[in-house]
C-alpha cells in the first residue's frame, strides 16, 4: 500500500468552493484501480493549506492508472481553478504502525 499526499494551496477565499469540488471529485478517486480511499485535512494554522490523502494499492495505480485516465482529467477540472500553484506530492509507504 502506498499513500500519496498532495500539498495543495488554495486562493484566499476559494476554500469552501475548493472542498465542494472535491467531494464532487470524490467518486473519480471510488472508481480509480487501487484506490483505497481518500481524505482531504486542512489546516489549522493556515486556512488555505490542504493535504490530500490517498490509498493506492501500487504507485502506478497513483502514477500512469490514475493520472493517465480521463478521471484524472475531470479531477484537475473540478479543482485546477482554486489552486495558486500545482500540488506537492510525494508518495509514502508505512514503515511503523
């Protein structure tokens, strides 16, 4: 299993619209192969910043699956107009649980 975790930035103001367009997203990442779910967290201490958390069961479910289909494309058109720059992302395996 592989977590993949987005830093994204927000414009100010735009934050109630971007989580709206991510629950629209949300059954792009349900139907994804290896999709184990996912989660978006924003932060406390600053408003515009938020990680998106998701399950893959392999990196390339993540890296050609995903971002190589039309749902990835339709994720990127929900939420592309909020962010102020593209997301930071990196891909984690657990270590210790």
């Amino acid at each position: 299993m592989v977590t993949e975790i987005a830093q994204i930035e927000v414009k100010p103001g735009t934050e109630k619209d971007f989580e709206a367009a991510v629950v629209k997203a949300k059954p792009l990442f349900q139907r994804a192969r290896g999709c184990g779910g996912m989660e978006l967290h924003k932060s406390v201490e600053k408003p515009t910043r938020y990680r998106l958390f998701v399950k893959w069961a392999t990196l390339e479910n993540h890296t050609v699956d995903f971002r190589g289909s039309e749902d990835f494309q339709a994720w990127r058109g929900l939420v592309g107009q909020y962010f102020v720059a593209p997301p930071d992302v990196e891909h984690t395996e657990t270590v210790v649980s």
